[in-house]
C-alpha cells in the first residue's frame, strides 16, 4: 500500500500556506496512484487511489475557509466524483477477494453456488471498472490536475 507523505509545516507559517502545502501534496498522491488502476489483476492500486483520494478530500475539507469559495466548491465536486467511482470498484474487489478466501472452507455442494456468486460479483466488477474508466483518463486527470493547481494559486497568503 503507498504511505502517505510526511508534511513538514512551519508553524510559523500563515494557516493558508500550510493549507496549500498540504493540498498541493495530497493531490500529487493522488495522481501517483493512477497508473495502472484499472487493472483487475492488481486491485491494490484502486485501493491505493481511494486511500489518496479520501486524504486528499480530507483536506479540501479541513482547509475549506482559505480558498476561493467556487473553485474549492468544484475541485471538492470533481474529487467526491472520482473518490465515488472507486468506492464502486473498490468494494466488490474487497467482496471477491472474501468469498475467494472462504470458497476453501466451504462443503463441496455450496462450491458451485458460491463459484456463481463470485461470477456476478466479477461482472459487477468490471461495470464498475467501465464506470470509473473516464473519471482515471488521462484527459479527466489532467483537468482535475489544473484545479487543483489553480486552488492552491489562488490561496491568499
């Protein structure tokens, strides 16, 4: 799993500053975690994405006074956005992963019923791969990028 970086503050620093710091950051953790997260054969990097997304709102949130009410109002929007998307996607991971852990404990007659299962979860799984699909394109990332690179800009200090 990626770590989070540490954020070293100067506590002398206006509470603005440090709010850019940290959002500055966050989002390029974010857009770290983006290769490759739409391969279902590594499920950890949406895990990986989700975990930076959720910072990343976090402190959208946390540091809400000090940015320009409708910039921050939209790159908040379009992070909720995508930090939903990989919910989706994260979620049945976790659940196949689970029942694929449980199918050795299970009586020989529930194998082919929870075979079954897992098989729709899969099929769910990659709708909601084909769903997060345009919210990690390198168009949609780009754009969020900018945002969030105006917001900090834009933080009065």
């Amino acid at each position: 799993m990626a770590r989070a970086r540490k954020v070293e503050l100067d506590c002398e620093a206006p509470f603005a500053v440090a709010a850019a710091q940290v959002v500055e950051i966050r989002s390029e953790e974010v857009f770290e975690q983006a290769s490759g997260v739409l391969d279902l054969d590594d499920v950890e990097r949406v895990h990986d994405m989700r975990v930076a997304t959720r910072r990343l709102r976090a402190a959208l949130e946390i540091f809400e006074p000090v940015f320009p009410r409708k910039r921050h109002r939209k790159a908040l929007k379009r992070v909720k956005a995508l930090a939903d998307a990989l919910g989706e996607r994260r979620d049945l991971d976790v659940e196949i992963e689970r029942l694929e852990d449980l199918a050795g404990n299970v009586a020989d007659e529930d194998r082919d019923a929870l075979a079954s299962l897992v098989g729709e979860l899969r099929a769910g799984q990659l709708q909601a791969n084909e769903a997060l699909a345009p919210f990690v394109s390198a168009k949609r990332l780009k754009k969020l990028r900018r945002r969030l690179a105006r917001l900090v800009e834009e933080v009065e200090t």
